[in-house]
C-alpha cells in the first residue's frame, strides 16, 4: 500500500518546518499492523520527516465502549505542510487503508489525529487544534508523554502535561505493549515478568555447550523449556563464554547452518505457541532467522559488529534486543559501569530509532557478564534502572536482564557435578533483584526453577494491591 521508508528519528526540525504530533489508533483487523503501515505512509507520502515515535499502548475504547480494545502511539513529524494540507493527507491515508466515517467513535482500522503543530492554534469547522479532546484521553497522553517533557505547556490551557496526565483518571488503564510474533502483544504492565529461555545450540557455550547440536535435541530441549514456563526461546549458535575472543566472530555460515534448522524445527514442531528469539550479532542471519520462522532479534552487540543490522530489523519489522557489550580484555569502566552503559545504550536507541525500529519495538539488555567483572554486574543490579536509557515519562525503559549461569552468581568451590545446579540459586537472587528494579524479560537456562521465582517475585513487586488482596 505504501512503500517501506526509513524514518529519521530524533531529529531537530529547520526553521522551515513545523514539528507536529499525529496520533495513531486502530482496533480492526490487525492492528499492530495497521499502525505500522499507517507510519510507512506517512513517512513516504509526502507528509515530512517521522522524527520520532512513542511506546505503543492498549487502551479501552472510549466514549463508543462495546467495541475492541484500540492499539494507540503518536508520533512526531517534521513538516512543511499546512495544517490543512496536512490534515488531508492524513484523511487520504486513513481512507487508503479502508477507513469508511459511519458511527463516530466507532471501529476503525486507523485513525489519525493532528494533535499540536509547533504552538500553533487553529479553529476552524474541520479543524481544531490543539485537538479539542485531547485533555481527557488516556490514549493521547499516555504516548505524549513519551515525546514532550512534563513541563510542556498547553498553548491554550495554560497546564503542564504532567497537571493534564494527573487530572485524567484513567491513566493507569494505557497499557505499554509490544506487539511480536502473529497477533501477540507482550504487556509490559500486565503483573508479569516474561520468562525466555535458552537454547544454545553450540558446541562450545560455558554450561551446556555440545547438549542441543541437533535439531532432534535442540526441539526435546524447547518443549521441556515450554513446559517448564518460558514464554520466549532464544536460538543461539555462537559461544560467547568467558575468555573466547569476540572480536573475531563465528564464521556467518556455520552460525546460520546452526540455528536455522533448529528455528524451523522449533516452529514446525511447536506451530505459533511459542515465541522465538534469534541471538546473533549478524544481519544476515537476523533476516534468515526471521524468515526460518524467528520473531525477535536479540543482538549482543547492540547494533555495534554489524553495520547493517539496525536497518535490517527496521526492515523486518520485530523487536530488537539492544545489549550493552565489551569484549574480553576490556572491562575497564573508568567513569563507572553504570554511567558506561547508560550512555552506550542511550547512543544505540536513538541509532535505532533513527534506522527506523520504532520505540515499541525495543527492548534494552546492560549486558550482565558480558565485558564485565562481578562487582560490575552488582553495581548494574543495584543501580539498575540509571543504567537504562532516560524516558521523558520517567516509567523506564522496556528491558531484559540476563544473569543465567554467569560467573557472579556461582561458587567455583561447588563440586563440577553440582555447579550448574547450584548456580540456578545464585540465578534466582539476581532474577528476584531484577524484577525488583522492573526488568521485564530475564533470560535463564533453568526455566522451570526461575519460573517459580518469577512467580513470587511478581507477586511482591509486580501485580496490584487489588489483584493480591482479591485472591
């Protein structure tokens, strides 16, 4: 419908240009998709520059309520257009994806709202902005406040974004979500912590290199892990243990004759229950894996090795995992680890963002054991949430944490035999930490273990007052 185009995000507009706020929503059909190809046309029709998008959120219907629940973002846009022309533009978009104007606050596969352009006030008959409602609606502040600052002012209420989302109560109702997979949505606000386990199918990984190397033993492993309770399984091919040279790199085509059989044996097998992450550091094999069935990229070098790798998921379209990394021999952090890492992940988001993977399609990883010794990783844990990229919202970013059967959380005096055992304890108190500090995703080996730990650290730190004192 519209060709694919790169957005340029976090970009400050000329003189010449006017930056405005588009709002987004769908409920028919599929929406995430609907909200994507809504984006790829306003960024190739001829509208101006996305130089910015939200999180994406789930929301109630509102003022029509016996309808589905709306998929909502806004974005900001760099334009010369009018804001009639504009306006147009949009219309023409909604009814290109088959919006037909019946019931107002009806169903509909896309709706597009100018909500501010620059401090601008325009009323006339078809337009009004700042759009009239958008004081009252969860689904506009929400995202908003992703892009402006609290302080923001109304032009013409004279009140603060942040006396607007206060005044609105509702707001705990905007669900931060991603979508992933056929139609799923991971809900970031549900009460849980999402559980991904792993499957390295190397021959030489820290804990369990050699024991997945066929596909046969790779699909036994994957159901037991499914059973077990993971919600997300993470392919890997390339050892990344301690001391192994990771300038050098697994050679592309061992990397992909690896995990690519074992992806597609994994989704014949197990057909759309399961969601499937790739762990690679290559481009090449992101969009191979991605094709063999993969629904999530999680790159260990955070767009770092591969050049083309942040471009190549904004093409494909699924989450990407951007994890901090420093190779062997360089764990030095002489502004302190935290600092360290806030900034790299901060420098490769807005890379991502600018290659175009919208916000909602990213998660963050400091990168646990990776590059870093064990009082590293415990001053990551402690300080987890001021290693993250900074949000306008203050609600931190989307993140996975990743402490499995790493060196700080295990007793080299443990017997060889009982050592991996042992460290599912160790894993567990780095698990229970991070969900404490509001990580999302952990990604373990012991999963059936971690699960039961997840489940009692959700309820201390995750799921509502209401929900626990209903039960």
């Amino acid at each position: 419908m519209c060709p694919n185009s790169t957005q340029n995000s976090m970009t400050t507009p000329s003189a010449a240009l006017k930056r405005a706020y588009i709002a987004m929503g769908s409920n028919m059909g599929k929406r995430a998709q609907n909200i994507r190809q809504a984006l790829k046309c306003i960024a190739s029709d001829g509208l101006g520059v996305v130089s910015d998008t939200s999180f994406l959120y789930q929301t109630k219907a509102q003022y029509v309520t016996d309808q589905p629940d709306f998929l909502n973002c806004v974005l900001s846009l760099d334009t010369s257009l009018a804001p009639h022309d504009l306006l147009t533009k949009l219309n023409d978009i909604e009814a290109k994806m088959g919006r037909v104007r019946t019931l107002r606050y009806g169903p509909r596969p896309i709706d597009l709202d100018i909500l501010l352009y620059g401090d601008e006030v325009v009323h006339t008959p078809d337009l009004k902005i700042p759009h009239e409602r958008m004081q009252e609606r969860d689904f506009v502040l929400a995202p908003l406040r992703d892009l402006l600052p609290g302080h923001w002012s109304h032009p013409t209420l004279g009140r603060t974004l942040s006396q607007l989302t206060g005044s609105v109560q509702t707001m705990g109702e905007c669900h931060r979500v991603m979508p992933v997979g056929k139609d799923q949505l991971l809900d970031w606000d549900a009460g849980k912590t999402f559980i991904m386990g792993v499957i390295n199918v190397t021959p030489d990984s820290f804990s369990d290199g050699g024991l997945y190397n066929t596909v046969e033993k790779a699909v036994e492993h994957a159901r037991t892990l499914i059973e077990g309770g993971a919600d997300i399984l993470d392919v890997g091919g390339e050892s990344t243990r301690p001391g192994t040279n990771s300038l050098k790199g697994l050679d592309v085509n061992e990397e992909q004759r690896r995990v690519l059989p074992v992806i597609k044996g994994i989704r014949e097998t197990f057909g759309d229950s399961i969601l499937l992450s790739v762990d690679t550091r290559n481009a090449s094999t992101a969009r191979k894996a991605v094709e063999a069935g993969a629904d999530i990229v999680n790159d260990v070098w955070g767009g770092l090795w591969d050049p083309e790798m942040m471009d190549t998921v904004a093409e494909l379209e699924v989450p990407y995992v951007c994890m901090h990394m420093r190779p062997h021999g360089q764990e030095k952090y002489p502004g302190g680890v935290v600092n360290e890492v806030h900034k790299v992940l901060t420098t490769q988001v807005q890379a991502a963002m600018k290659a175009g993977i919208p916000r909602w399609d990213i998660i963050v990883d400091t990168g646990l054991g990776f590059g870093k010794f064990a009082n590293h990783n415990f001053q990551l844990l402690r300080h987890y949430n001021d290693a993250l990229p900074d949000t306008l919202s203050g609600v931190p970013w989307p993140s996975l944490s990743g402490p499995s059967r790493k060196r700080f959380v295990t007793d080299r005096s443990d017997p060889p035999e009982d050592i991996w055992d042992m460290a599912a304890f160790g894993t567990g108190a780095a698990v229970v930490a991070s969900i404490e500090k509001g990580a999302n995703i952990v990604r373990v080996h012991d999963v059936k273990k971690i699960q039961r730990v997840c489940m009692v650290a959700d309820k201390v730190y995750r799921v509502p007052d209401e929900e626990i004192e209903a039960e």
